[in-house]
C-alpha cells in the first residue's frame, strides 16, 4: 500500500525588531557584574497558517543558546482561532516549579568526568610555573610476567572520588597494546560467578578486556586518530611516553572498585574514566601528584563482570578520550563535546564489539525518549545520565544524516571544537551554510516530522573503510527507530496529563515526549528544546498570538 505522505508545514518565528529589556531587579542596589546577563525581550506577535484544516499542529520551541532560558520568560499562546482543544487560559499551564517535577538522577552515570588538565590547570601563570619537588623517571619495566609483575598505581580512594593513594597492582593479563593491571585487594583466584558479583574480578575478566581492547586499537585509531606519544611537564612537552614511562608507549587498563562504592548506599555506578592527569610529569600541587606517568584509564571491578558487554563499549568511550588528548583544537573542548565524541565511538564500533543492543549507548535512547526536557546539547551536571542520552541522540542523528563515519571523522579530527566542529562537518557533507541553530531546527523538528527529510531512522553512509589483513570494517550506523518497542518508556516524573503521546498495548509510551499545550519546563535548558502539540485545525486558517517573551528562543510551528 502507498503512504500518502502528510502535509508538513514549518514557521521559524523571526522575531521583530522591537525589543523590551528585563534586567535584573533591584539593579541600583547591584554591581555591574550581578546585572550582566540582561534579558532581551520580544514583543506581542501574531502569526497565521493556511491550508491546514484536519491538519495537527505543533510547535517546537528551542533555545540556541549556551544559556538557560527561565520558564516565566518563555513565550506562551495569548489568543487562538480555528484550533480545536488548544486551551489558552492561565490555569491551564503547569507549575512546574515543584520538587515533583524534577528528574531523579539514575545511579548509574557511567562515568567520571574529572576536570582535564589541559583545559584548567594551565590558563594562568602561576599554574604554568607549578615545579616538581624533584623529577624522577619511573623505573622501567622491560619484560612484564603476567600474574607476577607488581606495581604501585594512584587510584582514587573515597566516595568522593577526590583523593587519591597509591596501590599494590599486578599485571593479571597484556595484549599487543594494553596492559591490565588489578589492585590487589580486588583481585580474585577464583573464577568470579556474575550472578554472584562483588567488586574482585578474577584472570578471565582480565584477558577478556585486553583481548577486546587489541582487536579495537587500530580500528578506533582509525577513525578518531592516535593518542599522543608525549610526556608533559606544566603545558610543555618533556619527553616521549616510550622514553620516560614506566610501561612506555602501552596502555594501561586498570581495575579496581572505582570510588570505593561496590558496598555503599550512596554508590555513583561510574564504570570508568580517563583522566589526563597521568601524561604529566608530578608537580606539588593539585592532582598532578597522583600522575602515573603513562598511558592510563580506569575501569570498575563490579561492572566489568556484572555488565562485561556494555564494559566492552567503555574501553572504546575511555581510549577515544584519551585520543582527544592529544587532538590539537583551535579552541577548549566543551565537556558536551568530549562525551559526545566519545559517545560517537560506541556507536560506530558497537557493530565491531559484537555486543547487544542493550550493552551499546542505544540502551540510553528511553531516558532520551522521555525526559529530553531536562538536558539540552551541553552536559547538565544536575543530569549527567540524561545528557549523555541527549548528547548520544543528537549525535546519532548528525553522523547519519550527514556522512556517516566521514562525518564522526570530521567531528573529531578538524581543528575546530564544540558547536563549530559540528557546523564544519555538517556543511562538508553537502557543500551547505548551515548554522549550529539551523541544525538543532532541523533535528528537533525531525523528531515530531515522520517525513523529515532528516531522520534518525535511516543508515549513515558507509564511505570510511579500515582494512588491515583480515580485519575489514566499514563503521556501519544502522538506522534507529526512535518508536521501537526498545526505546518506549514510562511517564516517570513527568505528569502524564500533559503527554499527547500514543501507548502500546504494555502502557508504555512511544516516540520522544510531546506535550500539550499549559506544559512548560522550569527551564530550557541551552540547546534545549520542548516539543509542543497546540491542537487539530478545524478552518483552513488559523492564527495564533504570542506574548512577548526571551528573544533568544525560536519557535516553529508545524502542521502535518
């Protein structure tokens, strides 16, 4: 049978030039600098479609900023003709503004984020000057004996996961590029039951990552690059990693209870890190004492056993950090990019690890799903979980939309970072001018459209091959069917009387959360969007007034 394909209609409301200005109150009794952030405000518009009688009409509301946009200073509907079951009196808007309305944080975040060196440690002169007591070369160890070679490693030793001791480990398992190192005290002789999992991991887990990490070495290095070969002492660079460290040019992988929080009520469920600290020489102040001097990243004992798949996924999403290192960038990498980078790399190697749907960043699509609202394209630190599932949906979508891994490559590789890198390499695809703003339009009303010509529904281009011997791959992306049965969800803590959304035969929602109208987020978070179902046309007409509000939101409204 055809699809008649449905009449879709987009309106960028541009606003006019008139601008009221709100700043902050009581601006007499304030310095300059606690009245910076003025508000831009614009006027009362309103706006008219045609041709759209049967048709649904949304509106899409995005904030292309890299700030916040308060919920009370969002443009709301005023007055409405031709619109059936659009109810624009003031009790009809949610409050949103009550604990209810918040996001609980999952307890597993995946994982820690420390603050790089590169980008905080060395912006001033004092920083650049910090010294060494004194610099002395590990003692280097030339023929590693697996369940026999010993060595000190600094991990960190509390919750809080801001202290740090050094720690007994022995090499439990070494591949082609990788040592596995386990601190003693989480290392078991018997073979670990993952039915029956505390925070020891026993040889097998062990050989099983260094294995994983061999075969995806060179066919990670491929697409993102290498990591840097490089030692550096404050922001220069000292010596080679073959040279001066005490594993030389290998990586090092190494287990432990990551937070010491296996047993803990208050557990992060953070399954790895890497944190460029190590590829420092020492230095007395700030973390830079606990550098192992190496190659290194870390991985968590409970979850390499436990989730031994989506484990396999980590190594991939650490090793790409590590590779951004030593990417050089005309500008400081925003976190949002890191992890969306690195988010990129499970998903063009998800298909290489040989690992199921739920153990790949697809399993974060549900939480996408249903809770979008609270994390826009940045890395809201209040919702960590939740925008890696931004973060990972957007970039989904961008790779296959506008040249798959070539696209990733780009991403990664240009000299630029954050929003310019993803503007750099949407326009290479397709020789276009498109603004980040323009992007974030056309992916957020892709997400209503079932008829975009934009769709997270379709396979990126298979264009970039690695092939080496035996071993060939094209960083395959499959389509992603954001209506699956695998990505529906609950209401969870939002209040189901304002989700328009269909349900399937277990109750459970479909499709990214669309809301009627009177819903409106505390916030809209920078980047962020809210998707909006105003009604169904009953005239061929319609027209809609606005209040004034934030001029730096952008509204669309569509009628298919």
């Amino acid at each position: 049978m055809n699809k008649v394909k449905s009449f879709f209609l987009s309106i960028l409301i541009l606003f006019s030039p008139a601008f009221l200005y709100l700043s902050c109150s009581d601006s007499s009794d304030k310095g300059n600098d606690d009245c910076e952030n003025e508000i831009q405000i614009a006027e009362e518009e309103i706006f008219s479609l045609s041709d759209v009688n049967g048709k649904n009409i949304y509106a899409i509301i995005t904030n292309p900023s890299s700030q916040e946009i308060e919920g009370q200073y969002l443009r709301s509907i005023t007055s409405v003709s031709g619109i059936e079951g659009l109810d624009t009196s003031e009790e009809n808007l949610t409050d949103t503004s009550n604990a209810d309305a918040k996001i609980i944080e999952s307890s597993f975040t995946g994982y820690k984020i420390p603050v790089s060196v590169k980008d905080s440690l060395f912006t001033s002169d004092s920083c650049r000057s910090a010294s060494a007591d004194q610099i002395t070369q590990p003692e280097k160890i030339t023929e590693p004996i697996v369940d026999e070679t010993a060595m000190k490693i600094y991990v960190d030793n509390d919750l809080s996961m801001q202290t740090y001791r050094k720690k007994a480990s022995t090499l439990r398992a070494k591949g082609k590029y990788c040592y596995v190192w386990v601190v003693d005290s989480y290392y078991s002789e018997e073979e670990i039951d993952s039915d029956d999992v505390g925070n020891k991991v026993d040889s097998a887990t062990a050989q099983a990552l260094a294995d994983k990490f061999d075969s995806l070495y060179p066919v990670e290095r491929y697409l993102f690059g290498n990591e840097s070969e490089n030692i550096f002492y404050n922001d220069s660079i000292y010596s080679t990693m073959e040279e001066w460290s005490a594993t030389g040019s290998m990586v090092n992988i190494v287990l432990y209870d990551i937070g010491c929080d296996r047993y803990s009520l208050y557990s992060k469920g953070v399954m790895g890190y890497f944190y460029d600290k190590d590829y420092y020489i020492p230095v007395k102040d700030g973390d830079l004492r606990y550098s192992n001097q190496g190659k290194y990243f870390y991985v968590d004992t409970y979850y390499a056993v436990k989730y031994a798949d989506t484990m396999m996924s980590t190594l991939a999403h650490e090793f790409q950090h590590m590779i951004a290192f030593g990417v050089e960038k005309q500008e400081t990498e925003e976190v949002w990019y890191k992890e969306m980078l690195a988010l990129h790399c499970e998903d063009a190697l998800y298909e290489f690890l040989e690992i199921p749907q739920d153990a790949s960043p697809r399993y974060r699509l549900p939480s996408f799903n249903s809770h979008y609202v609270y994390s826009g394209i940045e890395y809201n630190t209040s919702e960590g979980s939740l925008s890696y599932a931004t973060l990972y949906a957007f970039g989904a979508w961008c790779a296959r939309n506008f040249g798959g891994a070539e696209y990733i490559k780009k991403v990664a590789l240009c000299p630029y970072a954050n929003e310019n890198a993803v503007v750099y390499a949407v326009n290479a695809y397709g020789n276009t001018d498109y603004s980040f703003e323009d992007i974030l339009n056309l992916y957020t009303q892709s997400l209503v459209n079932p008829d975009s010509d934009f769709t997270l529904n379709r396979a990126g281009d298979e264009n970039l091959i690695y092939a080496d011997g035996s071993v060939s791959y094209s960083y395959p992306l499959s389509a992603i069917d954001l209506s699956s049965a695998d990505f529906h969800w609950t209401s969870s803590v939002l209040d189901p009387a304002y989700i328009t959304n269909e349900c399937d035969e277990e109750s459970e929602y479909i499709n990214p959360a669309v809301f009627s109208y009177g819903y409106m987020p505390e916030v809209l978070r920078p980047n962020g969007f809210i998707l909006l179902k105003l009604g169904t046309a009953q005239e061929d007409n319609v027209s809609l007034t606005f209040s004034s509000g934030n001029a730096a939101e952008e509204l669309h409204l569509l009628a298919y």
